[in-house]
C-alpha cells in the first residue's frame, strides 16, 4: 500500500498572539514542524505544543527559521554560514528540551519560509543548516524539496533525508515552488488541493502553473496551517488519501 506523512506547520503564534490551531491540527497530521522563536513561537508556545504531539504520538520536527520574527520568517537574508549554522544548532536544541520534558524527542528538521526557498538553490547555505543540524544530532533526518541542494547537501555530510511535496503550493516546471509574490502561488481552491494531495501521494506528480504534468516524489506532504479553514482541509485531505487506498504515518 502507497503510505505519506503529513506535517504542518504549528507553533506560529507569539505571546498572545495565535496564527494556527495546533490541538485540531494535531488530531490530523503525523509530523508537527513547531517553530522554534525565530520566525515564531515563543518557550510556552513550543512547550504547549510538544506536550500536545506526544499525547497524540505526532512526530516533532524542529523548523528552524533566519532571525526574522518581524517578517514571520519570509523575507530574505543574508546571513553568514557560521552565524546560520549556530543558529539552525541553537534552535534545534531550544526545541529538544521540551520534546524530552514531553516525554519524546525532535524527529527531523525542515527549514521554514525564506531559508526554505534559499537552500533550494543555495549550496552555500544549504550547508550551512546542515552544519547546524550536525551539531545538535548528526543522525537527525533533514525534510526538504525533491532536488534541493539542502538534501544533496544533507546525504552527502549522512543525514537521513526526506522529500516533501506542497499540494497548496503552485509548481514551476523545474519542481520548485513559485514564489509567494506571484499570482497563484497559492492554492485556496479547497477541490483543488484534495485532488492534488492524492495525485502526489499516489503518483508523485503534480500540474505545474503553466500547465505541465511534473514529476514530485515525495515521502511527506506539507498541509499549511495559517490558510483560512486550514484545519478541515486537512481533515478531507486525510481522509479522502485513506479512501484512496493511501496510509498515512509518520516517516520516522
């Protein structure tokens, strides 16, 4: 049987400030990616969150974000490997205390946002968050897009690497994502992202933005949860993938 895992992104709130619904969230995904302070989240938020996956037994991922908490982690930077690397390190680690506090520990890493597109096509900084996902736990699974140099990258230093696909998120015609700044990067058509989600889970491909049938293999598929009814789209995600002869788990 063809089987995904499907992650969200949860955590992204700040003090008193909520972004995502993570307790229903959590009763949907396999893979929590918290944010881990620096493009959100704060200590009681990651807390919170943690506890909450392990009761429901989510894996935690850490997604580790440049220090851009004012632009929610979106706006590109440029931030020298070392400093990067500390950082990727130093908020992997913030997130593992409170996953052992829970009773678990972090799963994976996967990069958020700006970091996410740039290490893409960025060798440099792709080794960067590499060298920084060695420091904190060399045999942690790095989560990325099919072909990026962040898993080339992450193979090559031997980290176990996990290719994810975005059934929200519009395509190029080389796999990569279109960027947020172009009409139609975003999916909201909810039909839409449904058919797509079982497409890639069971085919591994996926329609480009203009139009070309690609081909996207992955093992893990992202479900946005700062879109509006983020939380029922997940739900008849899930269940039509398992109406569709497709298990969900966890990759870990």
């Amino acid at each position: 049987m063809t089987s995904i895992d499907l992650n969200a992104d949860l955590g992204e709130g700040f003090g008193r400030w909520q972004l995502t619904d993570d307790e229903e969230l959590l009763s949907v995904v396999t893979s929590a990616n918290v944010a881990c302070g620096f493009h959100a989240g704060d200590a009681v938020t990651m807390r919170r969150v943690c506890e909450l996956a392990a009761e429901r037994g989510v894996r935690i991922g850490a997604q580790v974000s440049y220090h851009d908490l004012a632009g929610f982690g979106r706006r590109a930077m440029d931030v020298p490997a070392a400093e990067l690397a500390a950082e990727v390190a130093y908020q992997v680690g913030a997130l593992e205390v409170f996953a052992r506090a829970a009773g678990t520990r972090v799963s994976y890493v996967k990069p958020h946002g700006a970091l996410y597109n740039r290490v893409v096509h960025d060798a440099e900084q792709a080794a960067a968050v590499v060298d920084g996902v060695v420091l904190a736990d060399a045999a942690l699974p790095v989560l990325g897009l099919p072909g990026s140099h962040l898993l080339k990258v992450a193979e090559q230093a031997g980290l176990p690497v996990v290719t994810e696909a975005f059934a929200d998120r519009a395509y190029t015609e080389r796999g990569t994502l279109v960027p947020r700044s172009q009409d139609g990067a975003v999916i909201t058509d909810a039909a839409m992202v449904i058919e797509r989600s079982v497409t890639l889970a069971r085919s591994g491909t996926v329609v480009s933005h203009s139009g070309e049938h690609i081909t996207v293999r992955a093992r893990s598929l992202c479900l946005h949860g700062d879109t509006p009814g983020a939380v029922e789209l997940a739900r008849r995600v899930r269940a039509e993938l398992t109406a569709s002869g497709v298990r969900v788990e966890a990759f870990v």
